[in-house]
C-alpha cells in the first residue's frame, strides 16, 4: 500500500475528531451585549444598570433593597444547559447568586435553584434552595461537597477534595454552571465546588428562568459580565 493513501484518510479522521471536540464550544451564545440592557429586565430597575462593561446591581441608603431583586434573561427558560461568566461583589457580605431553573412569583421573588455567591465558606459556589421550599436547610449542596438527595428527601454529602474561594476585592471571579437532568455541578475560579444530584419528589426543578440576583439587607454592589450560554 502506498504510505500517503493510508495517512490520507488517518489525517481525515484526526481532523474530524478534533473538530467535533472544538464544536461545542462554539455553540455559546453570549446573553450580554455589554452595552445595554437589552435581553433582561427585572421587576424593578431602578437597582440596576450597565456599568463597567457589566449588569450591575446596586442597593444604597437611599435606595434600599429590602427583598431578593432579580435580574432575568428574557430568552425563555432554561432546561439542560452550561453558563459561564464573570462576576465580582462588594458590600452586605458579598452575598448574591445565580438563580436558575426557577419561577418568578408575582411579588418577584424566586422559587428555585440558585447558585450561590457568598466572601467564603460553604454557601461560596454552593447549591440553594431559594426561598427554602424544602424540609431540609437551604443549602442543598456546599463548597466542596458532592451531595445527593434521594427520592425521600434523605441527604448524602461526601468530600471533593478543594473548596473553591474568591479571587481579591476588586477582581473578576469566574463561575462554570452545568445542569443536565437532575446533575448540577457549579465551579468558581476553576474549582469544581459543588456537585448535586437531586432526585427529591416534587422538590427537584428540570426547567425555569435564569436570572442574577441582587441580595436584601445592607447596601452592595453586585457586577457580572462575559455571560456565555448553551443549551445541553
């Protein structure tokens, strides 16, 4: 056999292989044009702008945020997806979050998973139950935990290994969000902080709202940018 007519198609097949692994990275879609508003809304807007090249909200003394306020992306709800972003906090603990999968009650407040963002500990890039519609505590999966809810509601937590923790005030935090089915795994900076398998009867959420959450209570400051979805 000629050596190029046997390399020919083994050169085909590796290009092929790697292209196929390029290709869903390609398919993100950015939700944020950087600029504008334009895709979101929240219920109350006065908490919250564009700046920095980021969805900014903010609470302030003389305008207080005295419950959840909640961003939404308007392109419908999310079911099996990837999210990645930036984000970074200041102010009222840090504390904020990525709600998903979620419903929005008229008085707009969320029912649903929320990825969590908290200065540290085990509420950092943890799994929350919203609202806290649950028998168990709000938080179904913590930084550094692999956690697993069976049908009954019967909780299971075993050690990943890493915590993950924030970046510096003042510096960009990345967050990696993925739900497929009843699997969620969240990761911040590059660490896988949470893992959750959630089969709970009537509690566990396949689709809903995405949206970023401005925290009640002391005043803050709440910024994310380089919004990238895909659906899974």
């Amino acid at each position: 056999m000629n050596p190029r007519s046997f390399l020919a198609p083994v050169a085909f097949c590796l290009l092929a292989v790697l292209t196929a692994g390029a290709r869903p990275e390609a398919e993100f879609q950015s939700l944020f044009d950087g600029q504008t508003l334009k895709g979101w809304k929240a219920l109350e807007m006065s908490y919250w702008s564009v700046r920095d090249g980021a969805i900014t909200g903010q609470s302030t003394l003389e305008n207080p945020c005295k419950s959840n306020q909640f961003m939404v992306w308007q392109g419908g709800d999310v079911a099996d997806f990837e999210l990645k972003l930036k984000f970074r906090v200041t102010g009222n603990g840090g504390n904020s979050g990525v709600q998903f999968r979620s419903v929005l009650r008229p008085d707009g407040l969320a029912v649903g998973y929320q990825a969590d963002i908290y200065q540290s500990g085990p509420y950092l890039g943890g799994v929350c139950d919203e609202l806290h519609t649950r028998k168990g505590p709000e938080l179904l999966a913590a930084n550094g935990k692999k956690s697993v809810i069976d049908a009954t509601g019967q909780r299971t937590a075993t050690d990943l290994g890493a915590m993950a923790t924030m970046k510096p005030p003042g510096e960009w935090n990345d967050y990696h969000i993925t739900a497929q089915g009843q699997h969620i795994i969240l990761e911040i900076n590059g660490v896988k902080s949470t893992e959750l398998i959630d089969q709970e009867d009537g509690q566990y959420d396949l689709s809903g709202f995405l949206g970023l959450q401005l925290r009640s209570g002391e005043p803050m400051t709440v910024q994310f940018k380089d919004i990238y979805f895909r659906k899974l």
